[in-house]
C-alpha cells in the first residue's frame, strides 16, 4: 500500500503507522503466550519474537485496504 497518513498536516508513510500499531498487536500476543506458557516451547524468544512481528506486520499490510479505507 503506497500513501501517507495525514495528522494534522504532518505525513506519516503507511508502513510506519502499520508498524507502530502492529507493535501494540505484537505486544498483546506475546502476553498472552507468555501468560500461557508456550514460551517454554521456543528455542530462541528473541528469534520468535522478531518472526511473530514480522507476521503480524504482514497481516496488517494485507488487512489494511479494507480496514483503513480513505
């Protein structure tokens, strides 16, 4: 998705508000696994943590045009 996110008259790039809101979504699964307990099943959290983002960051940028329609 190619744009800018305008607020109050300062432009932002799509990717950047994905990313901060992806991190608050990332944030909220990462408390909830930990919560439960399947940490324990992860070789490296760092790794996983970075991959989980990464994810979720790509789900975002699919879901966005018709969650965040102009």
């Amino acid at each position: 998705m190619i744009g800018e996110f305008n607020l109050y008259g300062i432009y932002f790039p799509w990717l950047l508000v994905l990313g901060v809101i992806t991190l608050g979504v990332s944030w909220v699964v990462r408390r909830a696994m930990a919560r439960a307990g399947l940490y324990r099943l992860v070789w490296h959290p760092a790794l996983f943590d970075l991959a989980l983002y990464l994810v979720l960051l790509y789900g975002m940028t699919l879901i966005s045009p018709y969650v965040f329609q102009r």
